[in-house]
C-alpha cells in the first residue's frame, strides 16, 4: 500500500559474502527504489557490511572512511566476527 518492497539477500554471518553476493547487492542498489533500509537479524554485522559497501560502491567513498560503518559505534565488533 505504501510502495514499499522488500528485497532478501541471504548472507551467511559466519561467512564473508560470495561474488555473486556481491552482485546482487550491487544491482539491488542500482534498481531498489531510494531510500534503502539495510537489515540484518541482528542489524550489525550484515548490515555495517551492506552499508560499508553503499558507501565504497555507490558513493565512492575511500575503503578507509567506507570500513567506518563496520566500527563498535554501529554495533560491530571485530573480534566477534574478524573475517567481515
């Protein structure tokens, strides 16, 4: 009623995204309507990985700055989950 979708890309928590992850996260930015809304079981690690790569992806925004959306500020901690 409101328009909105709902898109499901599955990532594994205890995995890092495959390359057709990543492509379909990819095209899922470049034909979702705007805004998008990342979320994730626990809205952490999935979710700071959709947005860290938004902002490298989209909007070529420096790997160095794009990893600060995977940062305890957003809920993620590195030692629990070290691969992402």
């Amino acid at each position: 009623r409101m328009g909105v979708q709902l898109h499901t890309i599955t990532l594994d928590s205890e995995q890092l995204p495959t390359q057709k992850q990543l492509k379909d996260i990819l095209t899922l930015f470049h034909t979702a309507p705007k805004p998008i809304l990342f979320h994730c079981q626990a809205g952490v690690d999935r979710t700071s990985l959709a947005a860290a790569f938004w902002k490298l992806m989209i909007e070529c925004t420096p790997v160095e700055q794009a990893l600060d959306q995977m940062t305890p500020s957003y809920g993620h901690f590195e030692w629990s989950r070290p691969f992402m």
